[in-house]
C-alpha cells in the first residue's frame, strides 16, 4: 500500500515540478570564475549508489572553483560518510529517510536551505522533483535546474551515464555564462577518497579472511529485486570462477546488510555495515564482481577494477565507472564468455 501511494506521490510531484525554474542565460549577467565561494548541490536520494555517483560532480565544481566550499542537499546519513574525506564539502543538509515518521525533522531541512545565500546551486538530477524544487527553494544567484539543448546530449557519446551528464551539464551551463568550458578535461570518476589509515585497515581485514600470498577476487552475490541473479545462475558462475582462477587467487564474498548469499556462503565473506570499511577491503582485491548495484558503485569508488553483472538495467546508463571497469550483458553473455571479459581484465593489470 505505501509503495503505491509513493508511486503516485511521485507521478503527481514530477508533473507539479517538471516545469519549474529554467536555464534561460540571455538576460543573465556573465559568471565571474574567482567570486564563487559558495555552491549548493541537491540530490535528496538516500540510496547508496545514488549518493556515490555525484562525486564526480563534487570534484568537478571543487577543480572548477578551487576556493569555493560545497553543501550538498542529501537524504539520509549516507551524504555524511561518502563525502567525509572531502575538503570542500562543507554542510550536509540531511533530509530523513522516513518523512511521515519525521516531519520535524523533515520540514527542519527544507528550512535550511534558506539559511545561507549560494553563488551556484545545481540540481543533478531534473527528472527530480525534490530536486527542482530545492534548487527553487535555495536562495542563489545562478541557479542550474538540468535542462539543456537536446543537440548538446548528442555531442558526448557516454552522456546518458547517470555519474556523467551531471559534468556535462556544469560545464554547458559555465560555457553559457561565460566561462571557459573544460569540454575536453578528463571525466572525474566516482572516488570514495580512502585514506592510508582505512586502507591499511582494509588490508588488515582481508589478511584475516585469507592467509596466503596469493591475490584476491571479491563477488558480490546479491542485488535489490530483479537485478538479483538466482541462486542457481551464481552457483555455476562461482564454479566456473573457481576452476579457472582458484590456484592463482583466492575468491572472498562480500554480504549485504541483508547478511544473506546467493553461494550459501561457500566462499569466505565478509560483513560490516560500514560502506567505507567495505570499501577498503575491497580496495585490496584485485577486483570486483557483481550485479548492478550500490555495492558495485562502491567497488568502483574504492578504484578497484569492477565487473558490473547486468540483465534488467542499462549499462550505458549505470555502467561501473572508472578506468579498469566494465559491463557484462549476461543477456548476451554466457558464463563461460564472462570469464573471457575477466582474462582481458587480469591481463591489463
């Protein structure tokens, strides 16, 4: 019943939202690049991979406007965690997970975003009608709500990639306002920004689950709704990963908070509730596998090489996303043709 109302909860809010606030620059004055200071992103998301895609983003607006200090408008405590070790994030303006459980809090954070004057605030996403409408709500003088020309989506091969577009999109609005675009600059990836301190952590915590010299390979097993594969497709997967790379390296499953594995727990796993404690785990396999997923971000964000598993969802759209990453279509791709991809993958290392 709450997931229908929510359904059309949002069906009524993004027809209410879709309209509001424009990126009309013909009357607006140019953008001085050494008086931003201040920067407001809003992406009120809770979800774990939803939150680890606009690093990118945040890195960009920091390279953009290296003196400048960031608040970004979340929900949930995620936001906190993920952009700990960034510099330039200043506030985090939460919004709770459960706003009917917590109106007071909820309201609470609206009204923040009254509380101080931006230069730039950025909606990431503009299908997003608790987006639109903060970057209405915030007090700004340049104010980017995620419309751009259509000729211009068409001119980045890779601009359907949700941790993508939102660059592409800054860097249009700037050009239209006078500043010199870095249309060509290398792509940011999502970066969790580890320290030495988690990372040797991380490394302490893997020697625990394995106790040779030999390198390892982390899987994660499971996924929300139909991006989970059945027990039956892992089971043989994990056969097959273990009679091809068993003798060079040692195979570890990564659980979810659900602490529950699609292998019934047939490889030595790891569980915390910790997503950067998780990450610098990670961090020291040689690299990751699994579906389509907050964890499969998470993987990338750690830097490691990520194998994205996908059947349900695009992967142009959601494709892991950093140098040594790729996708699989296991529509396409049968078992044995994955672990074609994973040699490919072992041998660029």
């Amino acid at each position: 019943m709450l997931k229908t109302i929510n359904k059309f909860r949002k069906i009524i809010m993004q027809g209410l939202t879709k309209n509001m606030g424009s990126n009309d620059f013909k009357d607006m004055p140019t953008l001085k690049r050494d008086e931003v200071k201040r920067v407001l992103i809003c992406r009120p998301n809770h979800r774990l991979g939803n939150m680890l895609l606009i690093t990118p983003l945040v890195q960009e607006v920091e390279r953009t406007f290296p003196n400048c200090k960031i608040d970004l408008f979340v929900k949930g405590n995620l936001g906190g965690i993920i952009f700990s070790n960034y510099a330039c994030v200043d506030r985090i303006i939460k919004l709770p997970k459960k706003h009917f459980k917590q109106l007071f809090q909820y309201f609470g954070g609206w009204i923040a975003l009254k509380k101080r004057h931006y230069d730039i605030v950025i909606n990431v996403n503009k299908t997003s009608s608790s987006g639109r409408l903060s970057t209405k709500t915030a007090r700004g003088d340049y104010k980017f709500f995620g419309d751009v020309e259509e000729s211009y989506t068409t001119k980045h091969t890779d601009y359907c990639h949700i941790a993508k577009y939102p660059v592409y999109n800054f860097r249009y609005y700037l050009s239209m306002l006078g500043i010199t675009a870095r249309e060509n600059a290398e792509m940011p990836t999502l970066d969790l920004k580890l320290s030495a301190d988690e990372l040797a952590e991380g490394k302490r915590a893997l020697d625990k689950l394995v106790k040779d010299g030999r390198k390892t390979i982390s899987i994660f097993t499971y996924a929300t709704g139909a991006k989970c594969y059945s027990k039956s497709w892992w089971d043989d997967f994990y056969t097959t990963l273990q009679e091809r790379y068993a003798d060079e390296y040692n195979i570890i499953e990564i659980l979810p908070v659900e602490n529950v594995s699609q292998i019934n727990f047939k490889a030595p796993s790891f569980y915390s509730k910790d997503v950067r404690e998780i990450a610098a785990l990670i961090a020291n396999t040689e690299f990751f596998i699994g579906a389509d997923s907050g964890m499969m971000h998470l993987a990338s964000a750690s830097q490691t090489p990520t194998v994205g598993l996908f059947s349900i969802t695009k992967e142009s759209v959601y494709t892991p996303y950093n140098s040594s990453s790729t996708a699989i279509n296991t529509n396409i791709l049968c078992t044995r043709s994955c672990m074609a991809t994973l040699d490919r993958i072992i041998q660029k290392r």
